[in-house]
C-alpha cells in the first residue's frame, strides 16, 4: 500500500489521483484539506475505486472546517497519520 499526502488544493491532487492504485491511501493535510469543498467529485471517484480517503483533523480546525465531508472521508489525528505511515509500503508527499 503506497500513503499519499495532498498538502494543496491544486493540480498536484489531480496527479496524485492519476497515479493512486486501488489499495492505496490519501492523506489530505495542510491547504490540501480544502479539497473538501472544492474536489468533491473527484475525492467520490477516488474512495470509489478502493483508495481509502483520510484528512487530518488538526488542520480542518486550523482552517475553520468541521468536518471531513461524507463518509468516504476519515477524519485522522496525528496518531492515525503515524499508524497510516508505519502501514505504508512507501509514501509519496505530493507537495
């Protein structure tokens, strides 16, 4: 399983969606959190396909967001995020 981390809301989401396998994770963290609001569609598209969605809660509140969206989209603390890591095979920051 590879973890992807999203840390803007630009064309390197667009990217990282183009390569994420089924199987795979996304972390968004950072301004990446705002692709909540804005990559609605696309994030669906993704958790449909078998990448397993996850945002990381600190930032959400950092930048007055309360929720993680639907239910495809797991909210993770910093916790989650080291587990999320440690279970990875590799991690790719997309940055």
């Amino acid at each position: 399983m590879v973890l992807h981390t999203v840390n803007q809301n630009s064309n390197l989401l667009d990217d990282c969606l183009t390569v994420a396998a089924p199987g795979d994770s996304l972390l968004l963290l950072q301004n990446g959190v705002y692709a909540l609001q804005t990559r609605q569609d696309e994030l669906q598209t993704a958790s449909t396909s078998g990448i397993a969605l996850y945002v990381l809660s600190d930032d959400l509140k950092a930048r007055g967001l309360s929720s993680a969206g639907d239910d495809t989209i797991q909210s993770a603390d910093y916790e989650d995020f080291v587990d999320l890591v440690v279970a990875a095979d590799r991690v790719i920051a997309w940055h």
